[in-house]
C-alpha cells in the first residue's frame, strides 16, 4: 500500500512512521498500536497523507485521547490560526509567559530612529527587553527565507533605544541562507523545529499550550474564540459557559468545547 504525499510523491506505507509520531504526541505504545490498527484497516493504495492524518485524529478522539490528539495535529491546528498573523502573535505571546518572559506589548507601535514601527511582542527578561517579529504562514511547504530574517534585523536598528535583542519566530521552517545570516548578525530565530531543543513545537510541548484551533468543534465556533482572543485551550479551560454564550456560541456548543479543553488541561 502507498501514501501520497502534500507534494504528489507516492510512498510505501510504513506503520512505524505513524507509530512514531503518535508516540510523540504523547501516545504510549498500546494507544499507538490500537490507533496504527485502526487506520491501516481503513487505509488503501494512493490514501493521502492529510487523510491518514485525519484517520488517526478520528481515532484518537474515539477513544477519549484529546490531548494526543491536539499534539498529534499542532502544526495544521497553529496554521489555522490564520487567515492574518495577529493570533499567532497572540499565542506565541502567551507560549513565551509561560516560559517566565513578561509580555509588554502586543501589537505596539514604536518610534524609530527613522519611521515608526509595530512590533509583534515586545518582551522583558532578566532585565533584557526582546523585539520579536513573528513570521506566520497558513500554508504547508512554505520555508521562513533570508527577507524576513533581514527586515527584522533591520527594524531591531531602528528600534535599538528600545529593545536589547531582536528575535524572529515563525510556525514553518527556515532556509540556510536565513540560519546563516541570523548567526552572522546575532539575530535569535525559532523555528517549527528548531533549534534543537527550544524550536517552536518543544516551546509549545514543553508548557502544553495547545491552540484552540487543535479542538474538534464548528469552525465558526472556533474562528470566534480566536477573534475574542481565546486562542490556547488553556485560555478556554478557565472561561465559563455563560461567557462563551455571550460571545455568541450556542450552549451545547460552548459546553462541549470546554468539557474537552478542561481534560487536556487537567492531562
């Protein structure tokens, strides 16, 4: 049996690979087993990738695993943040508090040296005041290249009377000729993978700040957490019943959503 891949490629079909991932979102070895199962009875020759994806998360879900479930599918769930980077901004903010950096701003409008400047999030730590450009895409096989990488660095000069670091942060990866540039000029840059052992996902991983997005509910449920600025689970866990009603969800609805988010926050 083969699986095609996001770019058309066709592949054989390796159980062990869908083990694997399982097993790093949290899965131990009989829940990856039982879910393997489940969708190599399903499968066929040609299943896409994103169906096999979506076979997996129905089965994680049909046995009450929510929680490996929203790790299983953070890359599209963080993707879906979209379609503008303003709640990516909002969740990186809320990923980086949890990592004992004090959120300062949010969108704040700086003067420059020379034009002003909105920055994504402006941070404090150990007396250190970080610039960060959060670099967003809503799409998959899109590589963070040497532009943004530039103009980031270049806003951080503008910006200098301001802030002591400048850092970079995107929810793709980034190309070798961004990587190399950062290193040069001593720009910070996280990315979906990296650096080894503080990229995005393990930052995300680390505090279980799951976006909302990774929830199973009506989209336009979801689209108006996010538009409200309820955008990680945990967020969600800690609102009421009637305050999702009166942001226009109806009471099933918002009832379902926050029985699932509480469980993932509790795991």
């Amino acid at each position: 049996m083969r699986v095609r891949k996001w770019d058309g490629r066709l592949e054989k079909f390796d159980p062990s690979k869908l083990r694997k991932t399982l097993m790093r979102a949290g899965a131990d070895r009989e829940l990856a087993d039982e879910v393997v199962r489940r969708v190599a009875s399903k499968a066929y020759d040609g299943i896409t990738t994103r169906e096999l994806l979506e076979m997996a998360l129905e089965a994680l879900r049909s046995l009450e695993r929510h929680d490996a479930a929203a790790r299983y599918d953070l890359k599209r769930a963080i993707m879906r943040l979209g379609p503008t980077g303003y709640p990516f901004e909002r969740y990186v903010a809320r990923v980086l508090e949890a990592h004992g950096y004090r959120v300062l701003h949010v969108g704040h409008v700086f003067r420059g040296k020379c034009v002003d400047q909105e920055v994504d999030v402006a941070l404090e730590v150990d007396g250190m005041r970080v610039m960060v450009e959060c670099k967003f895409h809503n799409s998959r096989g899109i590589y963070t290249d040497l532009k943004p990488a530039m103009y980031t660095y270049a806003r951080f000069l503008d910006l200098e009377r301001y802030f002591d670091e400048p850092w970079l942060i995107t929810n793709t990866r980034i190309t070798e000729a961004a990587r190399r540039y950062a290193q040069c000029v001593g720009l910070k840059v996280t990315w979906w993978d990296g650096p080894p052992g503080a990229s995005l996902r393990e930052l995300i991983d680390l505090k279980g700040l799951y976006p909302v997005t990774a929830l199973q509910g009506p989209e336009g449920a979801i689209r108006t957490l996010v538009q409200a600025g309820i955008v990680t689970v945990d967020e969600l866990s800690r609102a009421s019943e009637r305050e999702l009603e009166r942001l226009g969800l109806p009471s099933e609805t918002a009832k379902g959503l926050l029985e699932v988010a509480r469980r993932i926050s509790r795991g």
